[in-house]
C-alpha cells in the first residue's frame, strides 16, 4: 500500500517535485537541456529555450600571480594578473 508521503518522495526523486522545509511541496521548474561539448553559445542555447541565463558578479580584483595560479595559468610568477568572480 502506497501512501501519499511515499508518493511524494517517489515524485522528489524523479525531479518532478522538490520539497521546502516547513513549507511544502511544490513542482519543479523544467530542466535546462544543456550539452557542454556542443558547440553553441551557452546564452543561445538558454534563449532557445525560452529562458533567461543570467550572471551576478561578486568581485574584480588584480594581483601579481603566484604559486597555484602562475602554475595553472602556465605564466611567470609575479605577472600581473586579473580575477573575476561571478
């Protein structure tokens, strides 16, 4: 015998419905389909899906590389540098 919670966690787990605490349950917006090894454009492939692809910038900063970064970004260290997060 089925009951309604167990339906609702059945739900949840296919994606079909998420869960708030202490508020409810509600549907689930449509999933983005989204192929990173395609070559279209990431906001393109958002509009044609009648969405909206938005980014917030938190910070902009420049330094100097060093360590990790010089070393990831294959560049001498203390070559300046700059960093944006969003």
């Amino acid at each position: 015998r089925i009951t309604i919670k167990d339906a609702l966690v059945s739900l949840e787990t296919e994606g079909l419905i998420y869960r708030e605490e202490r508020r409810g349950w509600y549907v689930s917006p449509e999933r983005i389909c989204y192929n990173p090894l395609s070559r279209s454009h990431f906001h393109q492939m958002i509009r044609e899906q009648h969405r909206i692809a938005a980014t917030q910038l938190i910070s902009v900063r420049s330094e100097m590389a060093a360590g990790d970064y010089a070393k990831a970004l294959d560049i001498e260290q203390m070559t300046p540098i700059h960093i944006i997060e969003r």
